[in-house]
C-alpha cells in the first residue's frame, strides 16, 4: 500500500509550535495513528523543533523542515534544521528519580523522545542540514512493537 | 496561553494559578514569570490548575519544575489532562508532586 509523503517547511521561531503540532497530528491522523501516536508524535516533532529553534538557530529564528512518512507499520518522522549542529552524546540524560529541585537543567527534550519514539538517529550535513530522524510502530505504548 | 490568579480561602488563604491552551517553548517563560510575580506579592502557597491545559512539552515541564522551586513545595497541581498526566510521568514528576483531581482535595491538603 501507498502512502502520502507529509513535507512541510516552517520558518521562524517557537511561534511556528502550535502550526508545527497540527501539521503533526493532521498526517498522523491520516495515517490511522491512534490517541498515544498522535500525542508522542507531536511530543517528538515539537521537542524537536523547538531544539533546533533555541540552540541551533538561537534568537535568529531560521527554517525548520519536517517530513512524516509511513513504512509498514512505522511512522518515520524527519525533523531538520540548517543551524548549529550539536553533538548528542554531550547532551545530558537526566535522571528522572531525582527530586525535582536536586535535577541539573537539559536534556529533557530529548530525553522524551526517546521515551516516546524507537531508533532515534542524526545526521549532520552542512549541505542538507541537521536531521533527527525518529521512528515509532502505530498503536503501541512506547513506540516498539 | 491564558493565565489567571485567583485567591480561594481554605484553612489559609490559597492562590490558584489556572492555565488554559498548550504550554510549550513559546509560552513556557510567561508561565514562569506570572508565577514569579505572584509569588513576589506573597501568593504562597500556590495551586497549579492545569484543567484547560491538554498539552505540554518538556519547556511546560521546565516551568512546573521552576515554580515547584520557587515555593519550596507549597505547589498543588490540580487535574492534569491525559496527555499532560502522561507527559509528568515520563519526566518521573509524578512522585515529586502533589496532584489532585478536584479542588477541594487539593485545597484542603494545604
């Protein structure tokens, strides 16, 4: 079976959120995703974005790209950004057992993505940008079968 | 994002802070700073009404977490929707905060 190709481009800042999360949950949606895909999927997109709209575009703004396909059972959602590239093995991993006024800052974002979606990848590109790419099998809990 | 204080009288004078609409990294600082400023005008404790908010992202997290400090605890969260309810728990904020379905349970706790 085929399915549509969801692309869009936004340009801006975290304004663009609202608009990025309904572009989300409409392709989504469309692609038979239930109540749990269509809210880890706008999590991720919008963890995501809002990533690359703070650190790599900082008070710039700048375009963020988002592509949302369907590959048998999986959603593959791309999210990329041509700003500054960021090395994810230094981005701290927060320990979620802490108390919340013992927890240092960062990381959280990226952190429920991969709580939310399976085989989160990155590429770093000068060319063809900064993309996350993050998979997640329609209607499960966490994203794996 | 709409905020609103409102002061209930339970066996102390409580502020409750509601939310309404996403909470997101476009918003998530206003939240913080609206807190802040009630806080600074002695509204302690404070309960955090997240009844409108059917959405927030780790930067709506970020500022729960930001308030829970200001008030060194005295923060209630009452009726989390679903998705913001499973969103605290994968943060693991869950276990850290008293949450409240109905609002006379949380005003009286305090």
């Amino acid at each position: 079976m085929h399915y549509k190709h969801y692309q869009r481009t936004f340009k801006g800042n975290t304004e663009q959120l609202t608009s990025i999360r309904d572009f989300v949950l409409d392709a989504v949606r469309a692609y038979g995703g239930d109540a749990e895909d269509l809210w880890a999927s706008e999590l991720a997109v919008d963890e995501a974005a809002t990533n690359a709209f703070e650190h790599a575009y900082g008070d710039k703004g700048g375009r963020v790209a988002i592509s949302i396909q369907r590959d048998r059972e999986d959603l593959v959602i791309a999210v990329t950004d041509w700003g500054i590239s960021f090395d994810p093995g230094q981005v701290p991993v927060p320990d979620i057992t802490l108390p919340l006024d013992e927890r240092r800052e960062g990381g959280l974002g990226l952190y429920m993505i991969r709580r939310v979606m399976k085989n989160v990848t990155f590429e770093f590109d000068r060319r063809k940008g900064n993309t996350i790419t993050m998979r997640r099998t329609l209607h499960s809990r966490n994203g794996r079968n | 994002m709409n905020i609103n204080l409102n002061l209930a009288q339970a066996r102390m004078p409580v502020t409750i802070l509601s939310v309404e609409g996403d909470v997101d990294g476009s918003n998530f600082k206003e939240l913080v700073d609206k807190a802040q400023a009630a806080i600074k005008a002695d509204a302690r404790p404070l309960l955090l009404d997240l009844t409108l908010v059917k959405y927030m992202s780790s930067a709506g997290l970020l500022a729960v977490q930001a308030i829970n400090g200001m008030v060194r605890g005295e923060l209630r969260v009452l009726n989390p929707q679903p998705h913001v309810d499973r969103a605290l728990e994968l943060a693991g904020f869950k276990q850290f905060l008293q949450i409240y379905s109905d609002r006379d349970s949380a005003l009286a706790s305090f």
